[in-house]
C-alpha cells in the first residue's frame, strides 16, 4: 500500500492531531482577543488558553494578526455557510428572511466571545483582517439582496424600495441588536429578537392609516 502513496495510519492520525492543536489554538486565541482586547493580548496569553507552549504557536501563524485573519477566513465562514443552509430550507422571501435573522441572533448567542470580536473588529476603521472581513459582508448582503428581491417578485416586498438601501436597513437593525445585547452583558434571549425584528422590517414602523394618506 505504501508504493500507492496512500497515507499511513500514523500519518492520518499525524494530520487530525496538527488540525485539532490549529482549531484550539484559534478558539483559544478568539477568546483571549474578546476579553482582553486585540492589541492588549499576547502570543503567550493565547497559548497558556489553548495548553500549548508559546513557540507552538508559530507553528501555525506567523503572529498575532495571522491568528486574526484566520479567525475571519475559517470561524466567519463556517457561520455563514449555517446561513446558507437556513436560508434554503424556507420557500418564501420572508420566511428565509426570518431564518437567517433567527440563525446569525442564535449563531452569535451560542459564542459570545465569537460575537464580542467580529463586532470589535468589524468596526474598527482600521482593520486587520480588511479583505476578509469585506468579504463576508459582501457574502451576507449578497444573500439579503438575493431575499428582498424574491419577496419583491412574491409582492411581499415593496417594489419600489431601492435594494441597496434595504440591505443596509436590514444589516444595521440586526447590528444594534447585537451590539445592545453585548453591551448589556447577555442579560436577555439575543435569538428573542427575530420574530420582533422581522416584524419591522416587514411591516415597517408607520400605521396603514399613515400610509393610505
């Protein structure tokens, strides 16, 4: 079998090992980052979190950014992929709008370390990770286009609205959301918010009084 190139027990087990100590190693990093802060952390706080010695690291990043730009191209990517996957399993615009709000409120309540720093550093003006956080964004407002323009087909979205702007609309109630639950420690059912949010983005917040003036 080994004239075949084919990897050896010892090499599989080899592999798993190296991608385990990698994925600790970043969830270890992730958490250091959202309680200390990403300037105020250390290489050494990392590694005494992850159980691993300091040169270990190095192994894996090349330095403290590295470990950021890695948080960004494999933990943002992961939760969005669960956005995908919750957004195909609705049929009409507004239900695939309520899963993808209900998934990225549940997504971000189940890691609050995860939440604290994708927040931190996403509004940051200088940002570290730039591509790859101009990426996910474009990814997520690239999926609430892809909603609002089937609920403007299914004429459950006025078609009037300029998409953009609804984009931006959507994604800025979802942030304050977040933010508002962070800063308040937690104290309340962050996933709570999607019924009540989505609600508003639907229905907006004028009577139908208003509207039929």
């Amino acid at each position: 079998m080994k004239g075949l190139g084919l990897p050896t027990e010892g090499a599989a087990i080899s592999t798993k090992a190296k991608n385990d100590k990698y994925h600790r190693i970043l969830e270890a990093a992730v958490t250091v980052f959202a309680q200390s802060g990403f300037h105020e952390s250390t290489i050494s706080q990392i590694a005494r979190a992850a159980g691993v010695a300091d040169g270990t690291i190095y192994l894996y990043f090349k330095n403290k950014d590295d470990i950021l730009v890695h948080f960004f191209n494999y933990k943002t990517r992961q939760v969005f992929a669960c956005f995908r996957e919750e957004v195909d399993q609705a049929q009409t615009a507004v239900d695939k709008l309520r899963n993808l709000i209900r998934r990225h409120l549940d997504e971000f309540q189940k890691d609050r370390f995860m939440a604290v720093l994708y927040q931190a550093e996403t509004h940051r003006i200088n940002r570290l990770a730039e591509d790859q956080i101009h990426e996910m964004h474009k990814m997520y407002l690239d999926l609430i286009a892809e909603i609002v323009e089937q609920g403007q087909v299914e004429g459950a979205i006025r078609r009037d609205l300029y998409v953009g702007l609804v984009k931006r609309y959507i994604i800025g109630g979802v942030d304050e959301v977040i933010n508002t639950w962070l800063h308040s420690d937690g104290k309340y059912d962050l996933t709570s918010m999607a019924d009540p949010l989505v609600d508003l983005f639907i229905r907006g917040i004028g009577t139908q009084q208003e509207l039929n003036r």
